[in-house]
C-alpha cells in the first residue's frame, strides 16, 4: 500500500485478488452507468468525473499548479474505480474498530447505556428497523457517545506536509515547505488542559451545554479543515446506524475477558 512500485517488482498483493477483482468491476458498472446519464452528481464519483473530463481543476494557491493538473490528467477511469474501493477498504476496518470501542465503554458505563437505550427506544418506536441517514440525526445522545469513543480511542497520529515556512511559537525552529509533520492525536485528546480528567469516560463533554469548551483543534479523530477525513460522515453514520440496531435489541454487559 506504501510502497507500490516495490509491491509490483515483488509480485506482492495488498489486497485479495478475487476481493479487489470484485469491487473493481462493481466500480466500472457504476461509473459506465453514470456516464451513460451524462450528468454529474453531487457526490465524490462525480468530483472525480469532473476532473476527469477538465470540467473541474483543483485550486491551489501555491506554486504548485503544474502538479495539480498533471493529477487531474491522471484522474482516468481506472483510477477513478480503483480510488472508490480504497475508499470502501478504509471505512472497513476503521468503522468497525470505532463502533467495538463504542461497545466496550457502553457496557462498562450502564448509565451511560441506559440513556443510550431510551433515546433509540424512543426512536425505535417511530421507525422501528428502518433507521435511515436523516433518522440518525435524532440520536444526539448517541452522537456524544461516539465523539468522546473518538477521543478516548482515536488513531494514534496523522501526517500532513507543510505548505509554507512556519516557526515554532516559543522556539527557533522552522518547519520548511513540504516537510512531514506528525499530528499526536492521542496526545492532544489526553491532555488535561483541554479535557479535564482526560482518562474519564464522559459523553457529556460533546453535550450542547459542553461543546463549545473543547478548543478547536484540540479534538481531531478525522483531521480538520480542507484535509478533513473525506469519509467522515459516512463513518460515523455506519457506526450509529449499527449501534441502534444493535442496542434496540440488546443489552450490552462486559464478561469475564473484556
């Protein structure tokens, strides 16, 4: 995944043949469909389409132009195909572990649980199984649930490059165009000056009465501004749609081995 080329010369897969095989050919049947409408939806496909047919070409404003359109030119069909199933592989593995984290804190936490189970009862009540994406909406409780999961049990780090000179405050360092930078993720949603006793378990520090003492910046499970998390809101509707069903059925409780 990493390291292509190499993975190519060595005759390595990183994804199962016949898996990849698969949704590569779903891929190709949707976007043979889409072209056959000749329109473009307004999702990420008909981005992609865009900037593959030259009607749409990224913005930039560096000097770095020349490369944003070599990347456009590249948007051909079968990278289209093969960026819609890195999309599907990457929301796999992260929505599941995220919603077992979901998991284990609500069953170690019943008075959590209990107002998490009232508030899909409730809804249960006026859609029953059929919970959709607008349905989701009216779970806030839930929706606290899943941020504070997101701060306690978050991915360890993200790198972004720097796009300008930039001094340390405080120091003499500078960090020059293009270098690495490491975001601590788990350090900032530990850090006590930003969540008091950061190692509790408290959805209420996501509550409407709350929220607006978190410090922007301070609190990152899907990275912030341009280069936010592209499947955000796909993530986090999977795992709230997965939790209702499941807790409209359940009572969760830990064992012997949790």
């Amino acid at each position: 995944r990493f390291l292509p080329s190499a993975a190519k010369h060595l005759n390595i897969a990183v994804f199962n043949p016949k898996s990849s095989g698969f949704f590569l050919r779903l891929a190709h049947q949707v976007l043979s469909g889409r072209d056959g409408a000749n329109s473009y939806p307004s999702d990420v496909l008909g981005l992609m389409m865009k900037i593959r047919d030259g009607k749409l070409i990224p913005e930039v404003d560096d000097d770095k132009g020349s490369k944003q359109a070599m990347a456009a030119k590249c948007m051909d069909n079968d990278m289209i195909c093969r960026t819609l199933m890195q999309f599907f592989m990457d929301g796999y593995d992260t929505v599941s572990a995220m919603t077992t984290m979901c998991f284990f804190f609500v069953a170690h936490h019943p008075e959590v649980q209990d107002r998490l189970i009232n508030e899909v009862d409730e809804l249960a009540g006026r859609v029953g199984a059929n919970i959709t994406g607008d349905d989701v909406k009216d779970l806030p409780y839930m929706a606290q649930v899943y941020n504070e999961t997101s701060r306690l049990a978050p991915f360890s780090f993200t790198v972004r490059r720097c796009t300008k000179p930039w001094k340390v405050p405080g120091t003499n360092a500078m960090i020059p165009v293009d270098m690495g930078v490491v975001i601590p993720i788990v350090g900032l949603h530990y850090d006590s000056a930003h969540f008091p006793e950061p190692e509790k378990f408290d959805p209420d520090r996501f509550s409407p009465e709350n929220k607006h003492n978190i410090t922007s910046g301070t609190f990152l499970p899907f990275g912030m501004g341009p280069r936010e998390c592209i499947g955000m809101k796909i993530a986090q509707m999977e795992a709230k749609v997965l939790m209702y069903q499941v807790l409209r059925n359940f009572r969760l409780e830990p064992c012997e081995t949790t």
